[in-house]
C-alpha cells in the first residue's frame, strides 16, 4: 500500500501531498510518478520525491549533486529536466523546463492500480 512520504519537507508546506503521473509533453510517453506537497505550480521534482519507476527512483535518491544527470524524456529524447539545488533546503532537484511535462495529478488507487499494486 502507497503511503505518502511525511518529514519536515512536506510539512513545511502545509503537510498535504498528491501524487502525479507525469509524462512527457511532447510526445506523451510516461516518465514517473510523483509526490508533490503542498500547494503551487509544479516547476521542479525534489529527487526524494519520485514515487516510480524503480530505476528512476534509483538514479535520482541519495545521489551527491554531481552524479546527477538531466532528465531526458526516453521515448523522444527531448531533455526535460536539469539538476539543480534547492538552496533553501540543500536538496537535489529537477529544474523542469516550462511546457516540457504534463502533470496529471491521481489518487492511490489509480497509483496502485498503474503499477499493478494492491
Ligand atoms: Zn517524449
């Protein structure tokens, strides 16, 4: 069973999360799911923040900055996202270029049921 990540990230914005599906604009290939919390728009994915696919999960989570890599969409290699900072928090992120994504936001259920879970 999903459960959203809570710690002083998410409630330092308010403590409410979603989970979004989030492809590709250009071609609509799906690149990953994400928890987003609190309120706004979506302009970068914080790396502790992807939810899957699991090798996504994996080449973003725990990294140092400089092992990062732009994110590239698979499907039509256009880049979506580069690496960056978050100062504020020192924590690794995505810059997501405007208009390079779709984020469709759905519920657990629609996650489990995505990812062949529960
Ligand atoms: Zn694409």
């Amino acid at each position: 069973m999903f459960k959203f990540k809570k710690d002083k990230y998410s409630s330092s914005r308010g403590g409410r999360s979603a989970l979004l599906d989030i492809s590709c604009q250009h071609c609509g290939n799906h690149i990953c799911f994400y928890q987003k919390d609190g309120p706004g728009e979506l302009k970068r994915m914080y790396c502790d923040r992807i939810v899957a696919p699991e090798e996504l999960v994996q080449r973003y989570k725990g990294k140092n900055y400089s092992e990062l890599a732009p994110l590239n969409c698979e499907n039509c290699k256009r880049q979506l996202a580069v690496p960056m900072i978050y100062e504020k928090e020192k924590r690794n992120a995505l810059r997501l270029f405007v208009g390079a994504v779709n984020k469709q936001k759905i519920t657990i259920k629609e996650y489990e049921k995505m990812t062949n879970q529960g």
